[in-house]
C-alpha cells in the first residue's frame, strides 16, 4: 500500500469537523492530481462510510452505481442489485436508514452536474429536508474548480449557507514534495521538484532509487507512458476550448510573460484574453506575479504571467518541442538539450523555492506580511520580504552555480536595494544571500561585520 504523504493540516481540519456531532456538508476541492481523493479515504479509514466515485455517465448510471455502494453498505441486496431510480429516492433512503454516525463521500460531483445543471438545487433540497437533521458527515468533491466554487461556495451557489466548512487542497510546496523522497539529497530533491512539481500523482511516478536523467527518459519522453501527454490531457478533460488555453501557456512558457506578448504571440483578442488568463489562474496553472512591494496591486501595470505548476514548464521546455522525433523513439533532441539547459530550469526553481525556505526562518528576521520579489525595468531583485506595519523590509539573492558566493554579489543587492522605493525613509533593511555552493572567506566575513543572513541550500548558516 501506497505510503500517505503529509496533508496533516487538511486531516486535522477534517477530524475536528468529524469530532462536531452535528451534521456536516465540507466541500472538498482542489486541481486534477493534487490527491484529493487520497485524503478522502485516509479521512475515512476506520469510521462507518461510503465512497462513491461519480462518473461522466448518464444521470440514471450514476444513480444505479451509487445504489449498488450505498446497498453494499446497509447490506440491502434489492438496492445493490437495482439502485436508484432519482435523487429524492437516494435521500429518502438515507433518511430512513441512517441512525448511526457516519461518512458519505461523493467524489467528482461536478460529472453529476454535466447530466443534471440543477444538481446543486437537488442536492440543496436534500440537505435541507432530508439530511440535515441526520447523523452523516457529507463530503462533496471535486476537480472543477471553477464549477465546485460557483455552485456550493458562491454567494449565489445553491448549496451556500448550507456547508459546514471547506478545503482547497493545493500542490504539495518543496517541503512537501521532499518527503516522497526521503534518502535523497536536497540537490535531487530540487530536480525531482523541477520534473513533477507538487503534484502527489506525478510525484509517484518518478522511481526514488534512479537519477533525476533516467526518470525523465523512463517516465516522460515515451509516448505511452502517463505523464508524456498528461497537459494536454488536463486541458482537454477542464476546458471547452483547450487550443486557445493551449497557446497561452506555450507563449507564457516560452517567456511571453507581459499582456501584450501574450496577445501578439497567441493572436487572441485583448477583450477575450483576459477571460482565458482568469480561467487559467483558477485552474492554478498560471499565476500573475506582481512586484511584491507594489502599494496597489490589482491596478500595477508591472504583472507578468508565469506558470504555477513546475511540471507543466518541464513538459514544455523538454516534452512538446520535440514530440515528432518522440513519437518515434528518438529521445537524442531531448538529452542534449537537457544537458544544455536543465540547470537552469533548477536554478529558477531554486529561485522560487527560496521563498519557501525564507519564510520557514521569518523568526529569525521580523514578522513577514509578504513575500516575494521585486523588479523595475532591468533591474531585479530574487528575494524580498516586508512587513508595512513595522517598516521592516528584507532583500535577498539566490544563486544556484557551482560558485562560491562572493561579495560582488552582495554589493550589487544594496545597490538594487536602494532603488525600491518602498517604505519610510528610516526603513530597517535586512539582508541575506542563498546559495548552492556556499561562500568566499571574504563574504562569511563581511556577513558577520554587516549582520548578512546566508543561505547554503536550504539552511541558515551561522556566522
């Protein structure tokens, strides 16, 4: 059996809800792969539940497979064998049957809404006239997002009110996705994370006892492994119209990160692409990144669009460009351009993750409000951390080469530093630098002269 990695936050959100002895509706949701239905069934490991997977089947076969699970429970052979002929039967039954505390698990719920558009005001009715006066714990699951956010968490959704709480299961951080790799080293788990990103299901795919090079070639360069068409497959599974989705996050993976590059790369329409690129951020697979010192972001001007998910740029950089010479065995394009370029794709997942790390030694700086990083024409800085109330502001650079950080480096962060205009003119300023390598005998000695905060990998040294 599969190990159940982490989610011990989301497991103790569920127990406490499971600990309230009144009814409970909890809308589960989270993008395709991200382990939602793993945390279900370990939620549900030694308690009195039902589990039922929703199918993108007509309406009366989901019913007649949710009759045979629910009659396999109660033990009623009549409804095992015959299922249910409509929603208000399912809920009557419960009502009738249900006298002991118990889970009801109903997974990718938005297949029921592809037959029925009024499956939230079904379920909205059932809840209020049947189940909530019962002793069950109600979860409703979904991959949609979009579609499990309109219709049970909207204002105007049908189920609102109605739930008892809600989780929003997300991609797994560096952190996280170390633990499916325990005996590694943080130098491969930083390439595992560059090939899979956070993704629970593509995590198990990569082999732990082979290298970073031999999971790529075994589990992403042929055609019929799962991962080798698994972006087109999510878009064409979430979108109606996945060819414009598709160009979109082409150009943005091919650096077209501003509005306009994106519009003259893909050709769409300026007034529809803004739909597509709202879209595309709430399936978390894109995100609009803003100079994190920026008083109002919603109107900043300086946004760039990047891809959220890490896999999703390795199957860009290194799958889609040469899926012909794929399709026929030839994976020689593909290493040498891993060769040529893959460090660098760890460097900027480096450079991402730092603020992860950043953020797990905030006790040692000022409390953060945000985090991230900072940019203006050509000038750019990897790592800044900030608190308004305070007036405390942090800068940082992170550097993934085989080179020792020296004091160049540290010299050209205070000269950007003084550029950001940001703060009260007594703001306190910190500094730290993060690095691969470690650093020259002339940085660790400026660093305990300056008060620097250094970095080696994911650790704080002590100067």
């Amino acid at each position: 059996m599969d190990k159940f990695i982490n989610r011990k936050r989301e497991l103790k959100s569920l127990q406490g809800f499971w600990k309230n002895q009144n009814s409970q509706l909890v809308v589960i949701y989270g993008k395709r792969r991200v382990g939602k239905t793993e945390l279900i069934k370990k939620f549900i490991e030694g308690k009195p539940a039902i589990y039922f997977l929703s199918d993108n089947l007509p309406e009366s076969m989901n019913l007649k497979f949710l009759g045979r699970v629910v009659g396999e429970f109660f033990e009623d052979n009549f409804l095992a064998e015959n299922g249910f002929k409509d929603w208000y039967q399912f809920f009557q039954y419960l009502k009738d049957n249900v006298k002991k505390r118990m889970v009801l698990a109903i997974d990718e719920f938005p297949y029921l809404a592809h037959t029925n558009k009024a499956i939230s005001s079904v379920f909205q009715k059932g809840w209020d006239e049947y189940l909530s006066d019962l002793p069950i714990f109600l979860i409703l699951c979904g991959s949609s997002i979009s579609m499990m956010e309109s219709e049970t968490l909207a204002y105007k959704a049908p189920l609102y009110g109605r739930r008892t709480g809600q989780l929003l299961i997300k991609p797994f951080s560096f952190s996280g996705a170390s633990q499916f790799f325990p005996a590694k080293s943080m130098e491969d788990c930083l390439r595992f994370y560059t090939i899979a990103g956070g993704m629970p299901a593509y995590l198990k795919q990569l082999n732990t006892h082979l290298s970073p090079r031999k999971n790529i070639v075994n589990e992403m360069l042929s055609p019929d492994k799962f991962l080798y068409n698994e972006v087109e497959f999510i878009l064409k599974e979430e979108l109606r119209e996945p060819r414009n989705y598709f160009s979109i996050l082409k150009a943005i993976a091919f650096s077209r990160n501003k509005f306009g590059e994106i519009v003259n790369e893909t050709g769409i329409e300026k007034s529809s692409l803004h739909k597509y690129l709202f879209t595309l951020e709430n399936l978390q697979l894109i995100e609009k990144e803003i100079p994190v010192t920026e008083k109002n972001p919603i109107r900043s001007r300086k946004g760039r669009y990047r891809l959220q998910d890490r896999f999703v740029k390795f199957w860009f950089s290194y799958v889609f460009p040469f899926k012909s010479e794929l399709e026929l065995g030839n994976t020689a394009p593909v290493l040498k351009k891993l060769k040529e370029s893959f460090n660098i794709l760890v460097a900027q997942t480096y450079e991402k993750v730092t603020q992860e790390i950043l953020r797990a030694h905030g006790n040692e700086f000022f409390p953060f409000m945000r985090v991230g990083r900072w940019w203006d024409k050509n000038e750019e800085i990897d790592l800044v951390a900030l608190n308004d109330e305070t007036n405390e502001i942090l800068f940082g650079e992170a550097k993934w080469s085989n080179k020792k950080v020296g004091t160049n480096i540290y010299r050209d962060l205070r000269r950007k530093a003084s550029l950001v205009d940001w703060g009260e003119p007594d703001r306190k300023e910190y500094f730290c630098l993060v690095s691969r390598s470690g650093f020259t005998e002339e940085m660790k000695k400026v660093a305990k002269e300056e008060r620097v905060f250094l970095f080696e990998k994911d650790k704080l040294k002590k100067c």
